[in-house]
C-alpha cells in the first residue's frame, strides 16, 4: 500500500516533497530579533528531518511585535543578513523546503521566555515596552493592558508585514507564512473577545476580518505569484462567544480570494484561561470542514503525534497536510522513522544514507 502522507503536494509553483510539516516553534534564542547560532543549529537539523517543509519559528516584523526580548525578528538589515545565512544553508544541506511565519504578537507581547517564568506573571520582563491591540483589553487577569491601536498604527504594522514579506522574499524562503491564531495580533482583530472596536476595523466579522485581510493582500503583493504563501487561522477559540470552524470557513474563504495558496488550522489561546480539548488530532475536525467547503490546501496542527495517525488524517482526505512541533523536538528524524512504519521512501542526506533500514538491521529493533 502506498502512503499518501509521503506523496507530494504543488503549493502554487513550489513542489514539496511530502505531506510532513515542521510547525514553527519558537525558540527565544534571538538577539534583538537576529537570529543567532542556536537557529542555525536547529534549523539545519530540521532541514534533515525528513518532512517535506519547515516553518521556521514565529518572526515578527516589528520590535514590539515580539513576544520577548529572544523572539526572532525580520525587521531590520541585521535580521535579513542573520535568516538569509540560515536559508542559504538550510537549502544546502538540507533536504526540506524553508517557509518563515511572520507574526506581531500584539498584546501578548513583553512576556518573559518560558524557562524565565512564562507570560506576564504579574511583572513585566526587563525593558518592557507597551504592547498593542485591537482594544485595551488585556490577555488575562495577570497581563498588562494593551494599548488600542489608533489608525496610524494599523498602517504602521500593515506596512511592517509587507516590509517583511519583502525581506523574507530577499532572504530566499520558499513559502511565506501568516500567524493568524494563538491570541496574536492579527487573531485578535479577528476574535469577538479580544476586538471591541466601533470602527471599520470591529463589529460584525466583516469589520473583524479587514485589517487582516489588508495584511493578507499587502504581503501577496510583495511575493512573487509562483511563492506560496499561507497563513495559520483558527478552528474555534474555545470560549463560548468567541470564534467558531464556521468563522473559520468565511475567513478562509476570504484568504482565498485575497490570493493565499494554504490555511493552516489550529485553535485557542486568545485568552490566557482558554482550554482546548486535550485529545489527540483535536483540531482535525475543524480543518476538515474548512478543506471540505473552501476547496484551499489545508494543514492541520494540534497532538499529531504517531506515523498511523499523521496518515490517517491525510489518507482520510480530512486534511492536505499535517503539522508537527514537540514530536520533532522530541524526535528530529520523525519522518524517518514514520516512512520505515508506512513502508515509504524519504529523502536523507547521503551522509546518514548507512542508516537507513534496508542498509543498517538495527534500524528494525526500535521501541
């Protein structure tokens, strides 16, 4: 039997090997936003992984669009110079394709790294900086409240994203990525509970869906047609009166047609007390209803963790493409490992080609 997970897919001009993701992860390992060593390192790992494409962490296109002093940026000459040593290395001794996600954390932003104490926690980090949102309501009950973004700041970081997007293109990705989930900027604009605005930018989800949109369309324009770009939504907000796999059905759609080749479904964390369902593959059922009535290439993220299950979620036709994160930091040759069980073929280096199950026995006494 065939796998489907380890078929190609064609993402506007860009062909990808298989249907295998590296989510972003973010590593906070950046100095002023310039990416360092530890990048390098981990990227370049992952380039080796097996998957088909790698999505380097959450890189954010303005400063206070961090979410701590050691997020990863691409907003000056310096991170440019950093992601464009990393790109070209990637492609040269890797065998993935390199996507970047750019992102503005909005309210979510001046937080700690999660090893310093995560989040807000009551106190700010060292050198804080004053976040900005949709409204002035803030993330949780410990979280600084955030600044409503008045119009020169909307066009301010719409100018930001296509300023990244730009660079990005000069850097060499072959996918562009929008992070438009997880309680980040763009998500809450799109979100009822986090965008209480009484202007064009607020209200019904029409008004919620412009200024992401205009980041949508700024950052189209700025990659080339043949470069894919996608962007990561969300499923459900996991609050009740918040968004809804049907919301996220209108808002793909909308994407679609402002020229996006992917959505990426995942789902919470636009407020710090949302809990999602803690079940494996839990944001497959709303991935599978944007693929089924949008008809755009979909991923799906969120406790994929086994090769039977990552093929079954494609197999099934549920979704084009499955994401995985902690499973490839907690394994960096998944892929590897899941073709062996699904009896397929992936691409290593030829460096490690003595490893591969038909040439090492070993292989095969695997836990």
């Amino acid at each position: 039997m065939t796998s489907v997970l380890f078929s190609p897919i064609r993402l506007a001009d860009l062909d990808v090997a298989n249907r295998i993701v590296v989510s972003p992860m973010c590593q906070y390992s950046a100095n002023d936003g310039v990416a360092s060593d530890w990048h390098l390192t981990h990227l370049g790992m992952l380039a080796n992984s097996g998957a088909g494409l790698v999505v380097a962490e959450m890189t954010d296109v303005e400063r206070r669009g961090r979410i701590s002093h050691g997020c990863l940026g691409l907003y000056s000459d310096a991170c440019e110079a950093a992601l464009t040593r990393i790109v070209d290395h990637c492609h040269r001794i890797g065998t993935a394709k390199i996507a970047v996600q750019l992102a503005h954390a909005g309210r979510k932003g001046s937080a700690r790294a999660p090893w310093e104490g995560r989040g807000q926690g009551g106190t700010a980090p060292p050198d804080p900086w004053q976040t900005i949102a949709p409204s002035a309501i803030p993330f949780g009950a410990d979280w600084a409240a955030p600044r409503a973004m008045t119009q020169d700041d909307i066009d301010a970081v719409r100018d930001a994203f296509a300023a990244a997007a730009a660079r990005a293109v000069r850097c060499g990705f072959d996918a562009i990525e929008l992070h438009m989930a997880h309680g980040y900027l763009l998500h809450s604009f799109v979100s009822p509970l986090s965008n209480r605005r009484n202007d064009d930018y607020g209200g019904a989800l029409e008004g919620r869906m412009r200024f992401p949109l205009e980041v949508a369309r700024v950052v189209r324009a700025q990659v080339p047609k043949g470069t894919p770009v996608g962007a990561r939504i969300t499923g459900t907000d996991w609050v009740d009166g918040g968004l809804t796999a049907d919301d996220a059905v209108v808002f793909a759609r909308e994407l679609k047609a402002a020229g996006l080749d992917y959505v990426d479904v995942s789902s919470g964390a636009i407020t710090a007390d949302a809990q999602r369902a803690p079940t494996p593959g839990f944001n497959v059922p709303f991935a599978e209803q944007v693929k089924r009535e949008v008809a755009i290439a979909t991923r799906t993220v969120g406790l994929i963790a086994t090769p039977k299950q990552a093929e079954a979620v494609v197999a099934e036709g549920k979704a084009d493409m499955v994401a995985l994160g902690r499973a490839f930091l907690d394994d960096p040759h998944w892929a590897w490992h899941a073709a062996a069980e699904l009896g397929a073929e992936v691409a290593r280096p030829k460096q490690y080609a003595r490893a591969a199950p038909k040439l090492w026995p070993g292989a095969g006494y695997r836990d």
